[in-house]
C-alpha cells in the first residue's frame, strides 16, 4: 500500500507539471540553501584535473534542485595550492579540492589517499576505496584534520616526467634538481635526487629558467597545455610514483556534520560521479595528446629496468622505516599492500593479458 500511495502521488505530480520530469529531488523542496566555498589545488589551464572540483559542484547544484551551491576557487585565488587542506581544516573554506600527497610533510600515511610509490592501478585503488578498508582508513587519518574525504579524480596511471638530459643508469640521477611529489622525492633523494616541490603553475617557467633540471606533472593531456615539451623533450615512464593518483574531495567535519543527511548523500554521489569524469576525460584525451607531442618533438623514453630496480628496492626500505616509526602508517600501509597483492595477480590473468593481444592488434593494423 506505502508503494501504491507513494506512485500515486508521484504521478500526480507530473501530472501537474504538464507531463515534464521532475527536475530535482522532492527534498530540495524545503532543504535549506547553502553556499559553500571550494579552494582547489589546481590552475583553471590544468582544466581536466582542476574539472574534478568543479564538476562535483554542478553535479551537486543539479542533484539539490540548485540548493547547495559551491563557488570553486582555481589555485592561490583564496589560498596558495599546497595549503588546501589547512584552509579546510581550519574553516576558511567549507572544502577543497587536492592530492594528499602535497601534504606528505604533515604525515606521510597522509598519502595513501593519493599514490605512494609502486602502489596499486587506478582500478585496484577504487577497489581499496570502496570494497576494501581504503574509506574507512582514510577517514581515520583525517580524523585528526578535522576533514571528511571522498575520493573526486582519477588521472591513471601517470608519465615520468620531462627531462633535460636523458637518464639511462641510476647515476645520471646524482645531483638531479626534479619536481616530483613529496613521497616521490623521499625515494629519489636515496638515489641523489634533489626534490623539488613545485606547484603545477610554476612548473613550465621553473623549468625554462633551470631552476629544475627535470618534472613531472600528470601526463600528455595536461603537459601539452603547459608546454613542457618546449624546454625539456626527454619524456619518460611510467611514472611509478603514481600508478594511479587518486584526487580528493576535502569538507571540514564541522561543515559537514551540520548538513542533513540528504545533502550527506548528495555530496557522497556528486564526488563519485566527478571521479568517473575525470578519468573518462584522460583516458580520451591522453592518447590524442601524447600523439601530437611526439609529432613536435618530445622523446618518448622507458625508464630502463636498472633505475626502476633501484628505486623499488629503496621504496621498500622507506615503507619499512616509516612503518618502525608509526603504528597507523604500519596499519595503513599493511592493509593497503595486503589488498594490492590479492588482486593484481587477477589483473596479469585478465587485464594484461586481453591489453597486451589488443595492444599487438592495434599495432599490426597500423603497420
């Protein structure tokens, strides 16, 4: 009967709007009309990572009838990119858009969030994320911030970086002044890396002046658009700090605790479908890009097994030292390789096996 009740009145009401669907939600009716404020990580010309943020804020608008709205703020236009996450802590803003790996400083277990060196792909990441322990662990670590997280982005799995010289032995890595992310630079510094922390807006005239010998940013799409090609046309991969980055949507508890449930949910369903854009726009726009950068100079360059040995072996040795010093990285990281070492084995089964014999067919019909 609450069903047949339920149908009716619905009925009636599309009835009454002259047979049109109902735009929102019944309960965007008498919920309260919110403002919010998002300071985003990212420059608007790094659109496809700086869309995630706003995308989350139309689907959000649309999915309340236009009653919770967002305004989101492109890189350093209320805060500088690298203090999101504080700005959100502390209320200047109701939430933000970032990478936690920027904030590896505070506390590396921070980054299990984003990437960690030699982590899982992007879909053994979603996996974590919602099948595994991956939300409820991360929820734990910004307990102590002050913020709720939601994963909003996905880039795949990311490209080394662009290099001045070439780098073929672990050698030519000594002395090497390279944009990286911090985790990233944790690593190389074993090796002689000299990290540097450089947000995205900064890199390409970093780059041209030398004040950095070498960067990596995200991969094709994004790096045409900022032009790295044009002063440093080594191009390497993959990027095995970032097997898959993974963006996060911050909202500080206070903010958030105070929402109904309803706009709980709404908030939980517009960063999913963020997320599923953005990737969506990488995996189509990458291919394209990478395409016309070769086409315009870049060299395309495969890490050699030397360099990607080494830098897996001191990773290791990192992983392990930080897990003797904290018992929630231990945790963390624990879960997170457990789950990993479960799954990628069905992915060589399946995954790397189907792309490889697609692989190979692509390239014969195009030979």
């Amino acid at each position: 009967m609450q069903r047949r009740s339920f149908l009716k009145k619905a009925s009636l009401g599309i009835a009454a709007t002259g047979g049109a669907s109902l735009a929102a939600p019944v309960f965007a009716q008498d919920a309260p009309t919110l403002n919010w404020r998002l300071a985003s990580s990212f420059p608007t010309s790094a659109d496809a990572i700086y869309n995630g943020g706003a995308n989350f804020a139309k689907f959000l608008s649309e999915a309340t009838g236009g009653k919770f709205n967002v305004r989101v703020h492109h890189a350093g236009e209320i805060v500088p990119a690298l203090q999101v996450l504080d700005a959100v802590q502390n209320g200047t803003v109701e939430c933000g858009h970032s990478a936690s790996y920027y904030y590896y400083g505070k506390d590396p277990v921070i980054c299990f969030d984003s990437a960690v060196p030699f982590g899982m792909n992007t879909r053994q990441m979603m996996a974590w994320m919602h099948e595994g322990d991956g939300m409820a662990l991360t929820r734990e670590i910004y307990d102590k911030y002050n913020i709720v997280n939601f994963p909003c982005g996905y880039t795949g799995t990311q490209m080394g970086g662009w290099f001045r010289k070439e780098i073929n032995t672990a050698d030519d890595l000594k002395g090497l002044k390279f944009r990286c992310s911090a985790f990233a630079g944790a690593v190389l510094s074993r090796l002689g890396v000299v990290p540097q922390q450089v947000a995205g807006g900064d890199i390409y005239p970093s780059l041209e002046k030398g004040t950095i010998d070498a960067a990596e940013w995200i991969g094709p799409y994004d790096d045409e658009k900022l032009g790295f090609h044009k002063v440093a046309p080594n191009y390497y991969f993959p990027g095995w700090w970032e097997g898959a980055l993974q963006v996060s949507l911050y909202i500080n508890k206070d903010s958030y605790n105070a929402l109904p449930k309803t706009y709980q949910h709404a908030i939980n369903q517009a960063s999913n479908m963020a997320a599923t854009q953005m990737l969506a726009t990488y995996d189509h726009r990458n291919p394209q890009a990478l395409r016309r950068l070769i086409s315009e100079g870049a060299q395309l360059k495969r890490f050699s097994k030397e360099i990607l040995d080494v830098c897996y072996a001191e990773s290791q040795k990192l992983y392990a030292e930080l897990s003797a010093k904290d018992a929630l990285f231990k945790k963390v990281y624990d879960n997170y390789t457990a789950f990993r070492e479960e799954v990628t084995p069905w992915f060589g089964v399946g995954e790397f096996n189907f792309d490889s014999y697609m692989i190979n067919q692509v390239r014969q019909k195009k030979s």
